[in-house]
C-alpha cells in the first residue's frame, strides 16, 4: 500500500491547490472527491478501466453515471486526468489524503465511533463533546455498528484507539485471570 500512498500524494495535494482558490468549497470538495473513490474502490469498475478496448471517455462516462449528483466540472476534469494517467485504483487513496490535508488546514481529525446499538443524536452529540476535550481538537464523527462489542463504544481517531467496550472489559478480566 505504500506504493499506492506515493502515487496517490501528487494527486491530493494538486487538487488541493487547485481548491484552494477564493470560491470553492473544500467540504464540497470532499465530498465528491470520497463519493467518486467509493465508485473507483468497485473491482468490476477497474476491470473495466483496464480493458484496452474502453476508451477514456467511456470509464468517464461510466463513473459519472454512477454518481448519485451531477459532478461539477472540477471533478470531472480530476477524474478524466485519473483515467487517462492509468490511476484509477489510487483514487480511493487520493481522497484519504485530501481529506488529510483538509483536516489538517481546519485542525481537526476524522473519528470512528464503533457502538454496539444505534446511537442518538444528543448522545453523539455529547460523545463528541467528552471526545474533542479528551483528543484536544475538533472530530469529524462517523458512526459504525459492531455487535460483538455487547456494550460501550470504541473510539478510533488516526493511530490512538479508546475502548470502552464491555467485550474489551472482558478481555482485560480474561488476560488477568489467566496471567
């Protein structure tokens, strides 16, 4: 994956600067850039993109048609210059590092909340208030729903893991017993 890592950084940070500019909007940017990557991430879809006998213009239309909002013509130049230079298995690493870099303009970091139930409103709301003091920065939460965890949430932002989960109690109680 490091190799997809390099050919991805030109890619997100050239896109970056070319959203900088006074009148485009990163979160919107984001947005698409994550929804065109959850596209590109298909295995049929790159089969495809590999065959010589699909054009450029036919991928395109092909991802385009499969995005659930018109692209702007921003996205659709990044994803032509994609298709066309062969990339189009880096793209779903393209847009983790834009996000990164995005993240890192704002001073904020990406959450994943793993919860045994749905969660609330008001209670994610309060979850992320005790998490922004505990991290030290603002969260961009996201919810995911893990059965095994029986109770409690566990709490990935980047490297750091906080795991307050009865089944990671229980695994404490086990490795202490046996220890």
């Amino acid at each position: 994956m490091a190799e997809l890592a390099t050919i991805a950084r030109p890619y997100a940070e050239a896109l970056f600067k070319a959203s900088s500019v006074p009148g485009v909007d990163l979160n919107s940017t984001v947005a698409w850039v994550e929804e065109l990557a959850a596209i590109a991430a298909n295995p049929q879809l790159r089969q495809l993109a590999d065959s010589p006998k699909v054009t450029v213009e036919q991928v395109l239309g092909v991802i385009t048609g499969v995005a659930r909002s018109a692209l702007p013509d921003a996205a659709r130049n990044f994803l032509r210059v994609i298709i066309e230079n062969g990339r189009l298995d880096a793209l779903p690493e393209v847009a983790v590092q834009f996000r990164g870099i995005v993240n890192r303009l704002n001073g904020s970091s990406d959450a994943v909340v793993v919860s045994a139930f749905p969660i609330e409103e008001a209670a994610l709301n309060d979850i992320s208030t005790a998490l922004e003091k505990r991290f030290g920065r603002k969260l961009n939460l996201s919810v995911e729903i893990d059965a095994s965890l029986i109770g409690g949430v566990r709490v990935v932002v980047g490297d750091e893991v906080l795991d307050t989960s009865v089944k990671a109690r229980l695994e404490q109680m086990k490795a202490a017993l046996t220890a």
